[in-house]
C-alpha cells in the first residue's frame, strides 16, 4: 500500500514537470537535471519480499554513493507489477513515456521483464534487470540498451545436473510453476543432468503462482524417484519446502533446487529447509571483505540480512554508478554511456564480475547448504559460467 501511495503521490507531483519534460526531447536535459529512475517491482504476491530486498540493496549503494549517481541526485518512480504479466506493457510504458525515466530498473519476474524488454526495445529505453532470468532478455532479444545484474534462467539451474549426477541419483523428478523461469530452469538442468546419463522421469508443472502442492507431493510418493530438483522463490518456496517435510518425504528423496527456493526464505522455513542443497551465483557465507562490508551494512540500515535478490539490487546500483561516472553522468552519446556499461567490473558481494557480451554477468555457480539461517557455501558448482546467449546478435 505504502508504495501504491508513493506512486500516486509521485505521479501527481510529477504531472507539471513530466509537461515540461515532455517538451524536451531527451538528451537536451541538462547534466545536471536528476536523474530520473522506474523502479518497477513488484511488492505484493508471492514476489513481494524480493522487490523490498531488490530495492533496498539499490539503496544501500546509492547511499553509500553520497546519494548520487554519475554525479547526479535521483528521482525515484515507482510502481508495483505485482508480478503480473498482463499489466506489465501499461505499467513499463507509464514509466517509460508518462515519468520520462533515464532508466528502467526491473524485474523479479521472467513473464513481466519479456514485457519491459519489449518496451525498452521500441523505446530505447535503458533497462536494467536486477533478477528475472528470462533466457531470452539476454539471448534472442538481446539489445545494446539491456543489461542484467542477476542471472539467465539458464545459469543457476545447470550446475545442479552435475551436483545431483555425482551424488550418485539417476531418475529425476521435476515440479515447478508453469511459466518462463519455472521451464527454463528445469529445462536447463535437464540438459546437463541427461547429458550425463541421467533421466528425468516425469515433468510436473502447476500455474503461478498457486501453491496446492499436495497432488504433486502425492504423486512424487508413489513415483519413488531417486531426487526431485524443483524451481520455487519466494512465499511459493517457503510454503513448498514445508509442505514437502509434512508429507513425509524429507527424510525419503532428496529435495535439489536452484538457489532461489531457500533465500531469503529461511527464518520463515525453518526446519523444512535444513540441509538443502542448492545451486546459486551468490551465498551468504562468501568469504570476501566485500560481502562481509555488505551484509554488515544492509543488516544495520534495513534490520533484516541480506539475500541474493538485496545483491542483484546492489549490484544494478553499482553497474548505474560505473557506467555513468565513465561518461560523467551524460545520456546523450549513448553508443558511449553503453560501452562504458559493458565495461564496468563490478565489485559485487558475490565476488567482483564482468558483463558478458549479451550484456549477462559471467559469473561463479556456488553449491550451498542450508545451516540454520545461512545457505552455507560449500564450494564453487561451476566457475565463471557464462551463458550461452542463444540467438543473441547485438544490433
Ligand atoms: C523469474 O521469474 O525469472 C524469477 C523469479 C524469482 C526468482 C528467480 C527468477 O527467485
């Protein structure tokens, strides 16, 4: 609600200036002008604590910034997409041709971003994406305005075919929710656990964001297979990995996942989570001054600890920052202020990495346990992995 207000607060004290703006046409804004931000996120649903942990990280970058990027203050409009794809295009376009933003900031949800890659792409816009993975937003629609701080699909989910096929299991379940993130991941696990001689026996699918598990969890039962690997995130992953303990099965077959279905989640799963082994590009424990300085931080700042989405928030700041002090906070040359995006090695609490060249962090897979309120980091699934951009050609 506090954010609904904000928007419409926002949007009302932006009416005149967004007039005046509207007269100009972009690069004719002075330097000097604020730079103008579309955080759009979402913060209800199942999503809603990772847009809170998302923005909060950018903030906490910002701040210790002096408040500024490139030398510029900034502007915040913000809306809540609440994950919704249908109302995706509207809420990207309000930002992009009503608030006139400098830059998109967005989003946690694969389905929602392919609409604000869409939008960026017709407009120009300058996109910068702090979590969804849509393979695509990277790979066939890749452009030189879109840029990624988190992660494809594709990354987190591959490193898990080899983890699950050296622990020895060879059938394979699969359950996740029926759209892009949900089939990427598995798809991407597959592939590398097949690959290896390993079978996915049976797929299993159910529509975001519903959490009626218990069909699922009775079929898994009678199928006996030998591991089940799921993709979950969020309020969906805490409700999933308890129910999986309460239906006896814990203890029985073992539970994979890639990373998201235990961050951020923890306190909340308590001891449904304990021990999972999970695939990911970033881990509490990560031992470098640089996480440590993080962590500290936003623990003291927001009262909570950090999570990977709080590090993709950062890290887009961090990207913002570089890339804009290269080109001394101008937008007009944007062949320039791109190439200096491209160039930015970011020093990120997951361990310092560069942009791909579809614009994707090249980037260290960590295999992690759960140990009470940490996903300890055990070792290092797959290093610098790079995805594979399928169909990206940069315009
Ligand atoms: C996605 O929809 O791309 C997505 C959502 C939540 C996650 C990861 C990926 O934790």
């Amino acid at each position: 609600m506090t954010t609904r207000r904000k928007f419409v607060q926002g949007a009302a004290a932006l009416a005149s200036a967004s007039a005046i703006g509207a007269l100009l046409p972009t690069p004719a804004r002075a330097q000097s002008a604020k730079l103008r931000i579309g955080m759009m996120l979402p913060y209800t649903g199942t999503f809603a604590a990772l847009g809170t942990a998302i923005t909060q990280g950018f903030n906490l970058a910002v701040d210790e910034n002096a408040g500024k990027l490139g030398g510029r203050d900034i502007e915040y409009f913000t809306v809540d997409d609440e994950s919704e794809p249908a109302k995706a295009t509207d809420n990207a376009n309000k930002l992009v041709q009503r608030d006139k933003v400098d830059v998109l900031v967005g989003t946690v949800h694969s389905g929602v971003v392919m609409a604000m890659v869409k939008v960026a792409r017709d407009s120009g816009a300058l996109l910068v994406i702090p979590n969804a993975g849509a393979n695509a937003a990277t790979g066939s629609q890749c452009a030189p305005n879109i840029f990624r701080t988190s992660f494809s699909n594709w990354q987190p989910a591959h490193p898990m075919g080899k983890v699950m096929y050296d622990k020895g299991h060879r059938k394979v379940v699969t359950l996740t929710w029926k759209y892009g993130a949900g089939e990427e991941s598995v798809e991407s696990f597959k592939e590398a656990f097949t690959k290896l001689g390993g079978s996915v026996v049976k797929e299993m699918y159910l529509p975001f964001p519903n959490v009626e598990f218990q069909p699922f969890l009775t079929e898994i039962a009678s199928l006996r297979p030998d591991a089940v690997f799921v993709f979950f995130a969020g309020g969906g992953a805490v409700k999933f990995t308890k129910d999986y303990m309460a239906a006896g099965l814990k203890d029985k077959i073992p539970l994979y996942g890639s990373g998201f279905l235990t961050d951020g989640t923890l306190p909340a799963q308590g001891a449904s989570a304990q021990g999972l082994l999970t695939t990911l590009h970033y881990g509490d424990g990560i031992d470098n001054a640089k996480n440590k300085q993080f962590r500290f931080a936003y623990a003291k700042k927001f009262g909570v600890q950090a999570d990977v989405y709080a590090v993709q928030g950062y890290d887009a700041a961090l990207l913002l920052a570089g890339g804009l002090t290269a080109v001394k906070g101008s937008f007009g040359e944007r062949s320039a202020l791109y190439s200096a995006l491209e160039k930015v090695k970011v020093d990120s609490p997951r361990g310092p990495w560069v942009m791909s060249k579809a614009h994707n962090p090249i980037q260290d897979i960590y295999l992690r346990r759960v140990d009470g309120n940490a996903n300890e980091v055990i070792g290092v699934a797959w290093k610098a992995l790079e995805d594979p951009a399928r169909g990206c050609k940069m315009a």
